[in-house]
C-alpha cells in the first residue's frame, strides 16, 4: 500500500515537470497582417468667400507609411500673374496645374478660410492603391503637371475623378453615370446658378453668358465637375461589392451657410410679376408722355444707354461664341435679348436727343427688338429666363415711349 502511494505520488510529480517544460518553450507567435502601403482619401473643401471659390475644392490625400510623407494633391493651381490671364480664360486656354503640399498646411488654410471640409478615407486594395499614387506622382511631374482648364469638363474636381476612375478599371465612371441627377433640373446652368446664390449680380453675369450647352441634363458623371457633388456620389459607389468609401471624417465644419442643396427657379408670382409691372410702366409711361412732350431728351438719353449696353454685351457673346474655346457660351439664346441690331438705335436716340424728327424705320426697330425679346421668353425654356428677359423690356422702355410720341420724318 505504501509502496503504490509512492508510485502515485511520483507519476504525479513527472505530469506537473512535464507540464513546465512543455510551457517553458518558446512560443511561435502567429504572423500579423500586413499594413498597407497606402492610405488614399479625398478631401472635399465647401466654398468659399471669392467668386472662384464658390464652387469649392478638393484633393487627393496620399499617406505613405513606409516614408511617413502625408501629401495632398491639388489640381486647382493656377496664377493670376500668368501672361494675359484674363485674356487666356475667355478664350478657354488658362493653365492650371497639379501640385503637392503637406497634408496639414493644406488643412491649416482651408479652416482659416472658413470653409468645411470632409475626408473620404477610401478601401482601396493595395494594388489599386499604389497603381493611383503611381499615376498621380507622374502627373505631378513638371513636363506633365499643366493642363488646359475648363471649368465644367476638366477642372480639379474631374482630375481627381478620372485618375480613381482609371485604376478602377471604368468602375468609377459606369456607377456615377447610373446616379442620374435626382434634382429636376439638374443642368450646368442650374448647378453653376445654385452655387452663386449669394451674388447676385455675378449670378446675373453667369447666366446671360451660358449658351444653349449649358442646359443640357447631365448626370452624376458629368455633375461631379462639383467637388461637393462628387463627395456625395462617391459616398454610394461600390466596387467588388464593397463600398468604395472607407468611413468618413468632417475635419473642420465651416461657420458660413451651407450651400442650397438644389437650384430654387423663380416662383409663378415672381415670372408673373416680371410681365405685369414692366407692361403696366409701358402704358403709364406713354400716358404720362402725352402730357410731357418735352421729356423725349431725357427718353432718348436712356434709349442711348440701353443701346450701348446692349450692343457691348452682344458683342461679347457673339466674340465667346465664335472666338472661344469654351463650348458652353456657344448659340447663346440671349442675343435675342440683347440684340446686334440694337446698333440701330443710336441714331434714333440721337435724334430724339437733339428734338429732331425720328426715322421712319424707328417704330418698325422697336418693335422688332420687342419681337426679338418675346421670342426668346417663349423659346429660351430654363431658369430665369423670365427675369432676364425683364431686363431689356425695361431697358427698351424708353425707346416705345419716344416712338410713341416723337414725329417721324
């Protein structure tokens, strides 16, 4: 009995020894994964307080991990001290560029600014990843960094798209030309009038300089020429059944008003409003002429104004139609607004200006003008069309007064 106790006691003692060896060797740890490359994001920057900044910006956000370098990538540069730069942007020949700056003094200058901005961390596999920072550091060379800028068709935010675009094999492009534009009038007039809502008058300026182009449907393809509206297409974007996107990060959110979300065209009251006081001011105008005869000097001096304005901004439109690069201010509808054929109206106004007797043909150019004017409120079917055609009603206001009263020769 005692000699089984030993054994037992023994057996016993050889487990727990066997047991510390077998813990006592070093144990393999299982290999970790890899970290990638490459971290790609893009940055969406809101708008801001210039003309040029309304329509926002963006940037490719590179973080290399095996050198450490966090640069973002900007293909927005350009420089006003260019030769002729005034000159090389209504002809559509500006050059902008690509250039790389650190990461956080891009950051730094955007919130100083006052403008938001979001980042779009994207779950690229590392050999989509590393081909994009390939193509991209060769676009950022010198001999290849410039490029010829248009602002609806190749500008900093379609740069950005079709560099991803590239490496996604046509993914990119086939998914956003599915987002057609759920907004009902989704133009590149409509998107370039709801960005410069808070400027009137620059909003104004846009809209008599686009052409017939401009009001052609695109779709999310095509309206990602918007930094902002990128952002947003890119949030639903899959590839291989994965969202495109990563997570996303708001890294300054901007104090100003957020831009409106779709284009607001003038209300019925409003268009309605735009006939009835301009017509209302004709007839009370010619009744007020009646009794004033002697206010045909004054009329026939607003008559030359409004013709010099008209004939210089037709002047413009037809130069950026013929002698430009930029397809969007081709076949202008408002050359029937603002008419060629306001020429003629020099030497009336002249004439009625010195209380001499008008020319015959002066009644038939009025309403030929008026003609040309109801033309294009009937047939330019887009946004605002009736408000802009307010302008030369009223513009010509004075001239049907002097026609109505001044004798003709």
């Amino acid at each position: 009995m005692a000699l089984g106790m030993m054994w037992r006691r023994l057996w016993l003692a050889g487990v727990v020894l066997l047991a510390l060896r077998v813990d006592a060797q070093p144990r393999v740890a299982a290999p970790a994964a890899p970290l990638p490359a490459f971290t790609i994001s893009v940055l969406t920057f809101g708008p801001g307080d210039q003309v040029f900044e309304k329509f926002g910006h963006n940037a490719l956000r590179i973080r290399d991990h095996r050198t450490g370098s966090d640069l973002a990538y900007n293909w927005g540069m350009f420089s006003f001290n260019e030769p002729n730069f005034l000159g090389r942007f209504l002809s559509g020949t500006s050059r902008y560029w690509v250039a790389a700056y650190p990461t956080e003094q891009v950051l730094e200058v955007y919130a100083a600014s006052d403008r938001s901005i979001v980042e779009q961390r994207l779950a690229l596999p590392d050999s989509v990843a590393a081909a994009l920072v390939a193509r991209v550091e060769a676009n950022a060379l010198e001999e290849n960094k410039y490029y010829a800028y248009d602002y609806y068709r190749d500008n900093c935010s379609t740069r950005l798209r079709d560099h991803l675009d590239a490496v996604l094999g046509g993914a990119l492009r086939t998914q956003l030309q599915a987002q057609t534009a759920e907004r009902k009038l989704s133009s590149y007039r409509t998107e370039s009038l709801r960005l410069m809502w808070e400027q009137p008058l620059t909003r104004l300026g846009i809209n008599i300089a686009l052409g017939r182009p401009a009001d052609r449907p695109i779709d999310g393809w095509e309206e990602s020429f918007v930094p902002m509206r990128l952002r947003d297409r890119l949030a639903k974007v899959q590839v291989g059944g994965v969202p495109l996107v990563r997570d996303t990060r708001v890294l300054y959110e901007a104090r100003r008003m957020p831009e409106p979300p779709s284009y607001a065209p003038s209300s019925p009251l409003t268009r309605l409003l735009t006939i009835v006081i301009p017509a209302m001011l004709v007839v009370g105008g010619m009744a007020v002429l009646a009794l004033r005869y002697r206010a045909s000097r004054t009329l026939g001096a607003l008559t030359m104004v409004w013709a010099l304005l008209s004939v210089l901004i037709a002047a413009v439109l037809l130069g950026m139609w013929f002698g430009s690069a930029h397809v969007f201010w081709y076949r202008n509808p408002h050359l029937f607004l603002f008419s060629p054929l306001a020429l003629g109206l020099f030497p009336v106004a002249w004439r009625a200006m010195r209380g001499r007797a008008l020319p015959a043909w002066a009644r038939p150019l009025a309403w030929t003008l008026t003609g040309s004017t109801l033309l294009a409120w009937i047939v330019v079917s887009r946004p605002d069309g009736f408000i802009l055609g307010a302008i030369p009603f009223l513009g010509m206001l004075p001239l049907f007064l002097v026609v109505s009263t001044e004798p003709r020769a």
